[in-house]
C-alpha cells in the first residue's frame, strides 16, 4: 500500500478532475482493506500520537477495553479509557521509550477478563511518533494454566502422601516392636542386664522418633508455600564460594573440582539460601556417585536471555528407566537416602522461576543443568511513517 500512495501521489498533478476521482477511489479501496485486516486481528489494538491522541482503534479494542463512551478519535487515551490501573500503567509506561506489559482484571459484559496490555513505541528516523497499545484476551490460557497446576499439585500430592505413609509405616513398626519388648523386660525385677537392654531399645525409639520428625519436616517441605527472599546474585561467586566450601570433602573422595566461569555473567534474581541448599545438594548428590574418585565439572553459560548452571560429573550414572523417575518423591537409588532430595531441588528451583534438566548415562557420568531467566530490558522499537496515516 505504501508504494501505491507514493506513486498516486506522484501522479496526481498530472491526472485530470475524473482519473483523480478514480485514484481516489482505488486508494480508499486500499484504506478499507488494510481497516479489514486490522478489525480482523483479535489483539485489540489502539495506535496513539506524540500528543497521546488515538488516531485508530480496531474492533478487537472496542470489545475488549473499557472506554468512556463511543467517540474515542482524537481523543486523549489516558482520559477515555474507564478503567484507573490500565490508565495509570499507560500514563507510566508512555514516553519512556521502551515497550512494557502488565496484566489487568477488568469487569467486561458481566464477567472478568484478564488482558494482558502492552504498550509499544513508533519510531520514525530515531524519534518517537506515538505509540500502540495492544491488549490480548488471556483469561482461558490463565484458567487452563491453574486447572493444570491444580492438577499437577493433586497427582504430586496423592504421590507424595503415599510415599509418607510408606516411610512412616516402617518407623512405627520398628517402634511398637521395641516398646513390646520393654514391657516383656518390664514385667520381671530389673537387674543390671535388663536396664541396659531397656536403655538401648529406648535409644532405638529415640532415633526411630528422630527419622519420623524428619520424614514430616520433609513432607511439610514440600508442600507448604515458600517465602522467597528475592534478591540480585552473582552465580560466579556463589558458586566459586561452594566449590571452595567443598573443597576438602572433594580431596577427600579423591574428586577433582573444575569451576569454569563465563564472563560478564548477568545477575539472576533468586533467593540465596534456597538456591545455595539446592547447588550444594547436587554436588553431594554428584560426590556420592564418584564412590572410588572422579572428576567434577561446574561451569557458568549466559544464552538466550538465560543464565545457565551446569554440573557434570564422572560418576556410575544413572539407567534410563530410573531417570524419568529421578524427581519423584520418595524414589532413591542410595541404600539410607529419604528420596527428597532432588524433589526439595525441584521445588526450590520451579519456585525461583528456573528450570533443571538431568542426562546422564551408565557408567559415565550424569549432568544436571539449571537455568534462570535474566529480565530482558532491550527497547522493541516499531518504524511508523507520520505521512501515511
């Protein structure tokens, strides 16, 4: 469309009163069919000048956004939008030269809506223009997204339930067997031998009380909401400051430790002692699988916008069929190991916005990789010619 208006217009002096009437006529057919596709996209669409008056609103705005009244050309977009947050958000996010998103909950045709709004820059030889404000209806994706969470918290929950009663079963068991066996010493006179048996069944209660507490501290774990402290950290330290603290338990195992650093690593918001309690488990994790000595590698990655945490170890490895049930609850390969652990791991690193991934192969090691958004300030800037509107 843009150069058929350039060359009507170089042709119009030319033309006489009917050819320009029907050039006319053919450039309003090209206006109506750019206003079709317009009116046709169903993210509403609002498109602003420098003096924040609306020159276009397709169809998709009006059904979507809550306007004052019907008259919205020309008018100012912060006044004729009903609706004080939305208004509010604009008026912040309108001249700062980037573009930025927020969602809002508004009441449309006796229902909510959640849209999500977000406000774009026109720029024309390095200068602003105006702006659009595009808004997208994602009140179905959010109800699928808790139908889903809620889904997947009652499958982990059923899961983890049975495992707790599984790992209780065993405590309780082997406690009423010793208190059994107290009373049997208790119903004699007690001599010096039966007072030393009676204190080392009570020591086993004691202990089988201990591993119940801790099997209920665990399970509450992992249920229960966090409270994250977020803050900006610097993964190079805090991870140069881990391998440092395992230093001697490394030597110790015969486990080499290579930490390799990226450079200009971007900071990561999370919290420091659920991140610190989830890298060092991986490195124990990491250390008992090199039982006769190894090599352990660490390293730091900044792409796509992500920062990337990588553990890779020498170790025996772990078969294919155990690893797809590698963060279940209560599943475990060690012989005295709770089956939490990597579950606490997850937990801790899904809660703090990251992702981990787990390969590995028998006999040859496993790598376990963590990754963590890093918010992505870059200007989204859009070339708006002022001339053809």
């Amino acid at each position: 469309m843009k150069k058929f208006i350039k060359k009507a217009m170089e042709k119009a002096p030319k033309l006489g009163k009917e050819r320009l009437i029907t050039l006319m006529g053919d450039i309003f057919s090209e206006y109506q069919q750019l206003e079709t596709v317009l009116n046709s996209i169903p993210i509403a669409t609002i498109v602003a000048d420098k003096q924040d008056r609306i020159i276009y609103v397709n169809k998709s705005a009006i059904a979507k956004i809550p306007f004052r009244n019907y008259e919205i050309i020309e008018k100012n977009l912060f006044d004729i939008i009903d609706d004080f947050d939305i208004s509010i958000f604009l008026a912040n996010s309108i001249g700062s030269g980037d573009s930025r998103s927020q969602e809002f909950i508004i009441a449309k045709d006796d229902k909510d809506l959640v849209l999500e709004i977000n406000v774009v820059p026109l720029v024309a030889n390095g200068a602003i223009q105006g702006n659009i404000v595009l808004a997208d209806d994602i009140t179905e994706q959010k109800e699928l997204d808790i139908q889903l969470k809620r889904a997947e918290k009652l499958a982990s929950l059923t899961t983890l339930t049975a495992g707790v009663a599984h790992e209780i079963k065993n405590p309780l068991g082997s406690i009423s067997i010793h208190i059994q066996l107290i009373q049997k010493l208790l119903k004699g006179d007690l001599d010096d031998d039966k007072i030393e048996k009676i204190n080392k069944f009570l020591l086993v209660v004691n202990e089988e009380i201990d591993r119940l507490n801790s099997i209920i501290v665990d399970f509450l774990f992992t249920v229960r909401p966090m409270n994250l402290s977020l803050e900006p950290i610097n993964m190079n330290n805090l991870l140069a400051d881990l391998v440092e603290f395992m230093h001697y338990e490394c030597e110790k195992q015969n486990i080499v430790c290579d930490f390799s650093q990226a450079e200009n690593l971007p900071l990561v918001r999370a919290d420091i002692k659920y991140l610190k309690q989830a890298v060092l488990n991986i490195v124990k994790n990491a250390i008992a699988a090199m039982p006769s000595g190894g090599t352990l590698k660490v390293a730091t990655l900044f792409k796509n916008s992500k920062v990337f945490i990588e553990f890779q170890d020498s170790g025996t490895g772990i078969p294919q069929e155990e690893l797809e049930k590698i963060f279940e609850p209560y599943f475990t390969t060690k012989d005295s190991g709770s089956g939490l652990g990597l579950t606490v791991v997850y937990k801790l690193v899904k809660e703090m916005k990251g992702e981990i991934n787990i390969d590995s192969e028998l006999g040859k090691g496993t790598r376990v990789t963590l990754s963590f958004p890093v918010e992505n300030r870059s200007k989204i800037l859009l070339e708006y010619n002022a001339t053809h509107r």
